[in-house]
C-alpha cells in the first residue's frame, strides 16, 4: 500500500497598508512635482493613476482576509 500525501502550500497572510498610496498621492499633488511634471511635460498631472491606486487599497481594506489574498495572489502572477 502506497499513501501519497497531498502537499498543502500555506501562503503567510499579507497586511494591505494604504500608507504607501497615500504617501505617494501626496507626493503627486506637492509643488515640487506639479512644477516637475510643467517643466518636463508642459502639463501638470492630474494625479489620476495616484488616486486609482489609493481607492483599490481602500477597497482591499473592506474585504475579508481569504479574498485579500486571492485577490493578491492573482496579481502576482
């Protein structure tokens, strides 16, 4: 008789922390970037793919844990 043991891959729990999308948003909107972004581009930046990451970390922030990590997993790959 032969038992095969199924291998069961735990993943650690990942914590969503918004502290670096917000950071960053804020770093968006500062007058050193706004006046960066003028100089380099002629155009200042409406910071919109800034305020799309904080809104998703958000919704992350709602989700119970197991969907988090589904939800983190996918994005890996």
């Amino acid at each position: 008789m032969s038992i095969e043991k199924e291998e069961v891959v735990v993943l650690p729990t990942q914590k969503v922390s918004c502290t670096k999308s917000f950071d960053a948003l804020w770093f968006c909107y500062s007058p050193v970037h706004q006046l960066q972004q003028y100089y380099r581009l002629g155009s200042l930046d409406n910071c919109s793919g800034k305020w799309s990451a904080v809104v998703d970390c958000l919704k992350l922030k709602t989700k119970r844990s197991h969907e988090v990590q589904e939800i983190l997993v996918t994005r890996e790959r």
